[in-house]
C-alpha cells in the first residue's frame, strides 16, 4: 500500500474545509471476500464518498465539484 495525497473538500452550504486520504497504489493481498460481493482487504482500505460537514452538520458528496485543493503528504521528502 502506497499513500497518495491528501485531498481537500469545501462544504457547499457554509465553506468548511475538510479532508479524505488517498491510495497511490494497494492490492488485495489476505482480502476476505463475502458472497454479497464485499471484500474487506487490509491493504486496500475504502474511503467514505459522503460527509457530514463538522461545522454545519450537512451531508455532501465528496466528488469533484466540492473538491478544492490537493495536498502531498511527504512534502518534499519525494523530489528526485
């Protein structure tokens, strides 16, 4: 599992800013597979699509149009 940056989401109703990690690359390595199709893998965590604002309390989606800014957390450890 390889960890990709941070990306960041704005509340549509009162502009908060919050957060989701994401995966550069992962695999299904010792996954547990269950016969209505979900498959728990430790090596390839699942990211909520949907969020409560903390500030507000309203849920949105986190998709591209909420999305504002992308944030690598290595910094600058991975320049080659």
């Amino acid at each position: 599992m390889e960890i990709g940056p941070n990306l960041y989401y704005k509340c549509p109703k009162c502009g908060q800013t919050s957060f989701k990690e994401s995966l550069l690359s992962g695999n299904n390595s010792g996954a547990k597979y269950f016969s209505d199709g979900k498959m728990i893998a430790p090596m390839l965590p699942e990211f909520p699509a949907i969020i409560k604002c903390k500030n507000c309390k309203t849920f949105y989606w986190l998709n591209d149009e909420n999305q504002i800014d992308e944030s690598d957390v290595f910094g600058d450890y991975y320049e080659w």
